[in-house]
C-alpha cells in the first residue's frame, strides 16, 4: 500500500517520530508534503515555512504588494522533517493547499493509497478524502475534539 504523509509543521518530537516510520515503511511511502505557511522549529528558532502565504493575505495597499513581493522573495532550507525524509530517500513536497486540484493530481501520478496526516491544522475536505482509497490517518498530540 502507497502512503504519503502529509506535515502541518515540525514539532520538536517529529523528526524522531518520522524516522522511526520511515525506517519501516519508506519504500512503501510515495512522499512527503510539508505545507506552506506551516510553523517549522529547528536548531532552536522557528522558521517560516514556504512563502508565508498567510501574512502575504494580511498585507494590503500598495506598500503591502511592495512588502509582499520582498517577502515572496525570501526562501528557508529544509526543516528537520524534510532532512529526515531525504535521508530515507522519500521524496519531499511543499504543499500550498492540501484540498486543492493540484495536491490530488500528485497524490493520482504516485499512487497513493493512504495519507498519514502530521500535526495538520487545516481541515481536510470530502474531495480529497474520497480521493485516496483507504482514507487519511490523522496523528496529532493532544485531546480530540469533539465529534462535529
């Protein structure tokens, strides 16, 4: 069965977490999507993931597209997940959206068959849930909310 697992942010007990799963299941494992916007921790500071989309949305004006345009400019190198997965040799992706056309398309072309969603704070919608055969596992720490 093809996994993929899906990273909302690095927290700092993942990168062990996710060695240990790929450690079993990385040949079996399709890839790896940190999202965009996600909160990343590493070496003791925390780093803005991708193109800090959120804060781009909060800009407005013309000094905002200006500001905007410096922020889109900047890049970060991988967090500690993604230098687990490569390590593995599992391919790493950076996701804007996890719902949208393009994500499902990637999930289509590697073959994937479950998702093993990590620390994801975005909800997950019915398309791409009816997308992936055997559903998504969703692992995060805490309490569960309740049923909705």
């Amino acid at each position: 069965m093809k996994k993929y697992i899906l990273i909302g942010g690095d927290s700092l007990g993942l990168p062990a977490l996710l060695s240990r799963f790929l450690d079993v299941y990385a040949d079996s494992t399709a890839g790896v999507a940190v999202e965009r916007g996600a909160l990343r921790v590493g070496a003791g500071r925390a780093h803005a993931a991708g193109r800090f989309s959120e804060v781009r949305s909060w800009i407005r004006g013309s000094a905002g597209r200006l500001a905007s345009k410096l922020i889109s400019a900047l890049r970060f190198g991988p967090g500690p997940a993604e230098r687990v997965a490569r390590k593995h040799r599992v391919a790493v992706d950076r996701v804007g959206n996890p719902n949208s056309p393009a994500f499902r398309a990637l999930l289509s072309k590697r073959g994937v068959e479950l998702i093993v969603s990590i620390f994801t704070t975005r909800r997950l919608g019915r398309l791409l849930l009816r997308h992936v055969p055997c559903g998504i596992l969703n692992c995060h720490p805490g309490l569960l909310p309740r049923y909705r």
